[in-house]
C-alpha cells in the first residue's frame, strides 16, 4: 500500500509537474517573453518562487521515499542550483530514475518504522503516519503551488494537467 501512496503516486505527480513546466516553455515562447520571469515568480512575497517548488518537491519524493524504506542516505543530493526549465526538467528526471528503483517490497516494513528527522527534535512518526500526514500532503503542496504560479501567470494549463491520466476502466 505505502509503495503505491508513494512511488507510484509521487511518479505521477513529478511527471504532470514536468509536462507542466514543458508548457511553461511553450507559453513563453509563444508570448516571447524570457522563462525565467516563470522560474522566479511566486504567489506571495514570503513564498518560495516557482524553481524553490520544483525543488522541495523533488526532495519530499525522493527522500519521503528513502525513509519509508529505512535508506535515507542513499538518496540523491542536490545542490540547489537549478536556474533553468531545462536544469529543473534534469532534477525532476533524476528524482524519478531514483524513486523508481524502489519496489514494493523495499517499503513492505514501512508502516510501522520510525521516522523522524532533526528538526522534529526527537520525536518520531510511523512510517503510515509519516507518508499520510507528512510526505504525501507536502508533496502535494508544492505541486500544487508550482502550478499556482504558473496558472497566475497565464500558462495555459488546467485541472486535467495537475491530475494527469487517469487509469479509467470499461
């Protein structure tokens, strides 16, 4: 279940991300205005602008992921400096070949470890509550607010772009 919650649903949402950013391009273009007035737009001063989200998402991802499954060093480091769509489109590729080499049976004890972090001073959550209240809702919030950002600034995107195909049944 948590694999499913986590990677498979953080790969969906990290590839409508990435098709987004690709009609941030084609917004730009069309408009012949520099992407990066996208990249550095935020919602409110005292956000993060669009390149922070992508960013933070990209991370909740991979490192969500690697604690679920009890490896969080072996996750990815980036170094926070991505100034272009092609830069971010990079990180957003390597996060997924990351998340992606797990399988279902990396995260089958992941329910129930503890999982915590330094700034949570000691404490702890389990694994369900961690991917449930934690991850998944924060991941959620960046995607969410990168799309924000970019949908405020005229990209012609919408509801369908955010969710992405859906695995309809007949």
């Amino acid at each position: 279940m948590l694999y499913d919650l986590t990677v498979v649903q953080f790969s969906k949402m990290l590839n409508n991300l990435n098709a987004i950013l690709a009609k941030a391009e084609l917004a730009a273009t069309a408009k012949k205005y520099d992407v990066s007035v996208l990249l550095n737009s935020r919602l409110a001063p005292d956000q993060f602008n669009l390149i922070r989200q992508v960013q933070i998402a990209c991370d909740t991802a991979k490192i969500g992921v690697a604690r679920l499954a009890g490896v969080v060093d072996s996750a990815p480091k980036h170094d926070d400096s991505e100034t272009t769509l092609a830069e971010l489109q990079t990180r957003i590729a390597q996060t997924l070949d990351y998340i992606n080499s797990f399988k279902a049976e990396d995260l089958a004890e992941a329910a129930e470890r503890h999982i915590s972090q330094p700034r949570w001073e000691g404490k702890y959550l389990t694994g369900l509550e961690f991917a449930i209240q934690h991850a998944i809702p924060n991941l959620y919030f960046h995607v969410t607010t990168a799309y924000a950002i970019l949908r405020h600034n005229g990209v012609d995107v919408g509801k369908k772009d955010y969710l992405g195909a859906m695995p309809y049944k007949v």
